[in-house]
C-alpha cells in the first residue's frame, strides 16, 4: 500500500525526522532543493531566463536554495520575495542570507519579463487561510504568464488535506513533493492544479512515523498480492457463490454487466434474481449465469430467502428499482443475510428512504453510492458532499459499521473505524452508464472467493480502475463503455493477478 499523508501528518514526519534522528533542517532543505532542481532538468524545460517565487516560510526557503542551485550552474535566476515586509521563518532567513552572499538577483515585485520558467515556492503544506490581496495578484501574474510552472511540494493556494482552491491557486505543469504524496494533490480540484506529481526522498521515510501508522492509503499493483490464491486442485464450488439480485423488468443491462464483472473477477459461480422479462437477455449474454426469476405478482419472497441462504456474497441493487417489491428485497436481504453484503444503485435509493434500516445489527456490508446516492443518504447536497468527500465517507462508515465505497473521480473506500483508501486508478472515460454495475459485481465476485470485504472494497476498486485506463488504451476515452470495463477485468487479473502470483 502506498501512504498518502495529510499536513498534520506530514509535519509530524518531517519534526521527528528532525528532533528524534537529528537529521538538521538545513540538511532536509538542501535534499528538498537538489530534487527539485533534478526534476526540472528531467522534465526538459526551456530554463533561459527563470524566476523563483518564495514565500516567508520553509517553502520560500527551499525556492531561495533552488533558485542558489541553478545560478550556480549558470542558469539565469531571479528570485522574488512574495511579502518581504512580514517576518521570514528561521529556514528561510538563512537561506535569503545565504543567496544574498552569493550575489544572486532578488527582487521584491512582479515584474512583467518573458521568464521561460516559474518555481512557485510561495506556500507550502501548511496554508490554512483563504489567499488574499497582494499574494493573489502575484499568483494571478503566475497564472497568466506563458511560462511553464513547477511547484514546490503543493501548488500554492491548494489545501493540503482536501484538495480546495484556497481563493485563488498557482496551475502547474509538475509538482515536486517529498517523501510521500499528499490528499490534496490527489483529490480533486487540488490534482487540476498539480500537473505531473513527482515524489522525492529526501530522508523523511517509515521510520519517521515513529510507529504510527498513516490513516491514508492508496492501492498499488503488488497488493494484489492479497487476493487469494487459485490451486490447482479446485472446482467451481471453490471460488465462491455469488447471488446477484439486479434488474427489475426490462432492465437486464444492470444484471448482465454485473454478473459477467462477477464472473471475470474469478467467482466459480453466479446466480441471478431478476425480473422474468430479462430471462432471455441475462441467458443469452451470459449464459454461465444461474438464472431465477421472478414474475408479476413478485411474491417469490421464501425463493429469494432460500438464494440467500446459498449465496456466500448477496450483491442487491443494480437496477431494481424503486417499488414496493424491491422495497421487500432489501428488507430481506438485511434481515436473512449472515454473509456479506454489497448494497448498491436502487438498493442506496431505498435505504435513503430509511436508512434507519441500517442501524440494527447487520453482517459485513459494503455500500458503493456515487455522489447524488450519497447525498441522498446523508440528506444534504451533491457539492457539500463533493467537496468532503473524505470526511463524509468516513462519518458514514463510522455511524452505520459498513464498509463505504464513495464512487468519484477519487474512489473513497472507508472502512468503520479502520484505513480510508483513495483510489489513483480509472479514467473520465468512465464516466458511462453501467459502470457501477460492474463495480457491484467485481466487488462480489472478489468477496465470494474468500477476500475479506475490508480487503475486496479497495482492492476492487483498484482493478475497476485499471480495467478502464487498459480499455481505454484500446478503444479511446470517448467510446468506453460499461461492457468494454467488464471485458478489461479479465485483463487485469491476467496481466497484474497472475503477474503477482509468480513474483
């Protein structure tokens, strides 16, 4: 698992780093500096004529020992000083000091010059405060300019911990960021303004957390290593029983591209509870499924209990609608089952009704909303919970001890009282109908075959992602579809399942 930190977190790193190992500050700056001036040159930018933006703190420091750096390599560097009228940090004093001595050009305003480069080290990881006044006029000139921008440890003027505009943020082509990625790089809009993310060490590293443990973390290829393992001597009973309740009438897509997700993911068997209407489409597109049915009259409720009692993971929700009927399976499912659950689509609509429901005692359950869903659950609006999409998921595992799977660009995965994941992989491409579908049904498919749901949401999630970035490779961003997604499974757990299985 890859650690994504918060401020909080990462401040506390970089002081033990400091007070506990003695590593000086100086040392960690020069590190700092020496990586960012690495990734400029790597990155290949016209370098002619470069200004280096610092602000009074620590990151105005590590600017002021970038910008010493380059003119020492004959670069022509300008630094200018943010807000020279307030008082520097103690890093940054001495490395004013330091560059002054040294003869380099430091100015104290905006001025308009062809700079072929920007370094943006006006704020760091720790801006609280919405920027104002003359910082944000000098961050609109940055703006502005036709120059390519490199920013130091975050773009100025995003939040650290969730990804806000602070009133006004510096776009940039690269960020240079040290030991580990932060929240506010990968959540969105703060990802906008961050442009290529390179992580740096520069000494911060596990044994800076002094024993703690980050709360933030995003899935990696090599924690597939985490799946089960297939054996050779095996049979479909081994992988699982999935019961999939999807599709009310004339809505078989939903079902169709879960179970075949299901199925893709490894599951040794699937059986569908669905409307009699879809019996033809389901059979015919995936006729590996088991198939039962129910008719108009919907009162197959001792069959639905009996598919319960069977199944080894009960997904419910992909396109089951709204009605009395779909009202009953839902109460049914949280009441007969004693395996995990996925609640999904229609099934978050109908909890939203009463999501009291989900305060009795339950087994493990994963809910997988999108942002309209869970605005629905939590009965406030789609942009509150866009902007907080952490703390939202979080405050919702917590209440109700299920496993939340907020769909977004930024997938979050909160486990009650445990690790929150975001996920870093997927694509706009996936942005279709049906997508979540297949998410529902991998996730099902994942937990039949013996993944601890706490393991599956994330882990799934991830998979889902990659299925699309390989699709997308093949079939472009605008023509992804829901069914192209479902295929892509198969690929990843090809590719990077059995890959990891042989390392």
């Amino acid at each position: 698992m890859e650690y994504l930190v918060n401020s909080r977190e990462m401040k506390n790193c970089d002081r033990n780093t400091i007070e506990e190992f003695g590593v000086p500050s100086e040392v960690l700056m020069e590190r700092a500096a020496l990586s960012v001036v690495s990734c400029i040159k790597e990155g290949r930018y016209p370098m002619d004529r470069i200004l280096v933006v610092c602000g009074n703190g620590n990151n105005g420091g590590d600017g002021v020992a970038v910008a010493r750096l380059l003119a020492l390599e004959g670069y022509d560097v300008t630094i200018l000083l943010a807000d020279s009228a307030k008082k520097f940090s103690d890093g940054m004093k001495r490395q004013t000091d330091i560059a002054k001595k040294y003869g380099l050009n430091i100015i104290e305003e905006w001025q308009d010059k062809d700079y072929t480069l920007i370094v943006d080290a006006i704020f760091g990881i720790g801006l609280s405060r919405a920027i104002e006044g003359k910082l944000a006029i000098l961050m609109e000139h940055i703006n502005a300019s036709k120059s390519n921008v490199v920013s130091i440890d975050i773009a100025s003027g995003i939040s650290t911990d969730s990804g806000q505009v602070m009133g006004i943020a510096v776009k940039a082509d690269m960020t240079v960021t040290f030991a580990y990625k932060k929240l506010g790089q990968i959540l969105y809009p703060g990802a906008d303004y961050t442009g290529i993310l390179k992580v740096c060490d520069i000494g911060i590293e596990a044994h800076s957390w002094l024993g703690k443990k980050p709360s933030y973390y995003a899935v990696q290829k090599k924690d597939l290593d985490f799946l089960p393992k297939r054996e050779n001597r095996s049979h479909k009973g081994s992988y699982g029983k999935v019961l999939l309740i999807a599709g009310s009438s004339n809505m078989a897509g939903a079902a169709i591209l879960a179970a075949k997700a299901a199925y893709a993911s490894g599951a040794g068997l699937v059986r569908v509870f669905t409307a009699e209407e879809n019996r033809t489409a389901i059979l015919s597109n995936v006729p590996e499924a088991i198939l039962i049915a129910y008719g108009a009259k919907k009162t197959e409720k001792a069959e639905l209990t009996a598919a319960i009692q069977w199944a080894d993971v009960v997904a419910i929700g992909p396109g089951i609608g709204t009605d009395a009927w779909a009202g009953e399976m839902v109460k049914t499912v949280l009441n007969v089952s004693s395996v995990p659950v996925i609640m999904d689509a229609d099934a978050l609509n109908i909890l939203a009704m009463d999501s009291n429901q989900l305060l009795r005692p339950h087994t493990e359950l994963i809910v997988t909303p999108h942002l309209g869903e869970m605005a629905s659950l939590r009965e406030v609006p789609v942009s509150y919970i866009k902007d907080n999409l952490i703390s939202e998921a979080e405050e919702f595992a917590r209440t109700y001890n299920v496993i939340c799977v907020l769909k977004d660009a930024r997938t979050i995965c909160s486990i009650p009282y445990g690790k929150t994941y975001v996920n870093l992989s997927g694509n706009h491409g996936m942005a279709t109908a049906g997508s979540g579908d297949v998410l529902c049904g991998l996730l099902a498919g994942l937990v039949a075959q013996g993944t601890s749901p706490e393991l599956a949401a994330p882990l799934g999630v991830y998979i889902h992602g990659r299925s699309g970035d390989m699709m997308a490779e093949e079939v472009g961003y605008h023509g992804l579809m829901a069914s192209d997604i479902a295929a892509g499974i198969k690929k990843v757990m090809k590719i990077e399942g059995e890959e990891s299985e042989n390392l």
